[in-house]
C-alpha cells in the first residue's frame, strides 16, 4: 500500500476509533496543556525531583530549598503547586477537617502484619508526572509480596475515574485480602470502597500524614521516576503512556529485585520461581 493510501486511511478512522485502538481516553487525546505559567511548571518540576528525594519536606522547607536555589517564591504559592501535585509531607498532622459524608475512613490493617505470599495484600497510590508542557497523574496497583505492578492508568485530573478503572483491570486477574490506600479523596469514594467490599476485600487505610504506611508504592515512584521519568521529556500524553507501558512491562519481567532475591515480580507473583527452582532440583 503506498504511502499516501495509508495516510488517506488513517484519515477516515474517527478519534474515537482511534483511541480506543490505544487504549486512550479522548480527553487525554485533546490535553495540550494544563493552563500553568512556564515558571510554575518549572518549579513543579523542582517540587517534584526534591520531594521523590525528601517527601518528610513541607511548604516551608520546600520554600527554604527553593530560595537557596535562588527562586524567590512564598509559601503560599509552594502550597498551591504541592496540592496541584498531590504533594504531602508524611510528618503526623493535627486532624483539623473531617471527611465528608461519602468519605468513611477505615483502620490501618498492616501494624505487625508480615506479608509474606502474593494476593495478600494489594496497595494503591496516585504520583504527578510530568510532562514538557504540562503534566499528568499516574495511579499504580501494586502486589506488596511480589511488587508485581497489577494494573495502572494515567488522567489528566486527579477525578476518581482513572482510579476506578484501574481497580477494575486489577480485579480481573485476582484479588487480595486487603486492600491499603492513604486517605485519599478517589480510595475513600463509596465507588472505589465499595468495589472491594462487594469482592469481599478488607479495606485499610494509612493514618494521615503517614507514607511510610505504604512504603513499597512509595518506594516503587523513586524507581519509576529515577529509571524513567526523570530521563525523559514526555511531549504528549499518548508519548508518556507508550514510555510508562515500555517500562512497567519491563518492571514487571525483566527488572529482578534485591528484596527478592533478585527475582522478577513476575516470577515471584505466578510462582514461577518455584517451578523453576523444582524443575532444576536432582531426581533420584
């Protein structure tokens, strides 16, 4: 087929089919750019390599690092981009609002408990990533015995949306005993608690303030962002889900863990690593 019938022909397949060839929500499709000034975007840019590095950083010591850096910024302003972003430090804070009507706030599951087999325990998490002209949220389903990455989605707000769908993707390859979340607005929607409870999954939810609660997602942002993100300048959304599939795919098959014994959280997850163990021991 010659180049100009190609052309002509992915002309006439609507946006629609288009993303749905790629699995892409059109609002992502038509994101050009999220409506900050360049300098914000720069210092989010900032924001966003110091906290992977400090994420015990507040407003005020995020100000304090960025006016050594000669940016002379005020709180104020540090605050609104750490919200844009979904940036919390995880000192304990005083509880001074409480959660809305639809928000009910479930106990901490994990104090003391020891993880030791897959689809145990389940957590989920929300990170900013950011883009050359803007930026994008990008939510992860983790295995806490395995890492093994279950399932992911990118959106272009911080709606519960992305985070029901993914937890829906999840769902269909298994599910776990409990499922850990921080107190987020999208994990304490009675959509996304009540999609667990129906399975029979137990709902835990980290104290507020506490990131440490779910250290392997955590963990799991300072891999993506320094393997990643960080050495890339994604130009478009559809550029960011293409790099991110590349790598969660080699995440999960490829990449082999210290914390397990250098093994993939493939292996790990569907027990390859033991058949490959039985395999290899002598018969007699």
């Amino acid at each position: 087929m010659k180049r100009e019938e190609i052309d002509r022909e992915h002309l006439m397949i609507s946006i629609s089919r288009q993303c749905d060839l790629v699995d892409l929500s059109r609002s992502s499709f038509y994101y050009r750019s999220c409506g900050e000034e360049e300098y914000n975007l720069y210092l989010m840019r900032l924001l966003d390599e110091q906290f992977t590095k400090t994420p015990f950083y507040g407003a005020r010591k995020m100000r304090s690092w960025l006016r050594m850096q000669g940016h002379q910024v005020n709180r104020k302003r540090i605050s609104r981009l750490m919200r844009l972003m979904g940036l919390e430090a995880i000192y304990p804070k005083p509880r001074l609002s409480a959660p809305g009507p639809d928000h009910k706030i479930y106990p901490y599951l994990l104090k003391g408990v020891t993880v030791r087999k897959p689809d145990h325990v389940w957590c989920a998490d929300i990170t900013y990533i950011r883009l050359v002209h803007g930026f994008v949220y990008l939510v992860v389903i983790l295995d806490w015995a395995s890492r093994y990455i279950l399932s992911w989605e990118l959106s272009i707000t911080l709606e519960k949306t992305f985070c029901l769908e993914a937890l829906r993707q999840a769902l269909l390859c298994s599910k776990p005993e409990i499922f850990n979340t921080d107190q987020g607005s999208q994990f304490m929607s009675l959509e996304f608690t009540g999609l667990l409870e129906e399975a029979g999954i137990r709902v835990s939810m980290d104290g507020r303030g506490r990131v440490y609660d779910n250290i392997f997602v955590e963990r799991l942002w300072r891999t993506v962002k320094y393997e990643e993100v960080y050495l890339h300048e994604y130009r478009t959304v559809p550029e960011a889900r293409e790099h991110l599939s590349a790598y969660f795919r080699f995440y999960n098959t490829e990449r082999p863990h210290e914390a397990l014994g250098y093994r993939t959280p493939q292996e790990i997850y569907f027990g390859l690593a033991a058949k490959r163990e039985a395999l290899l021991e002598p018969r007699f």
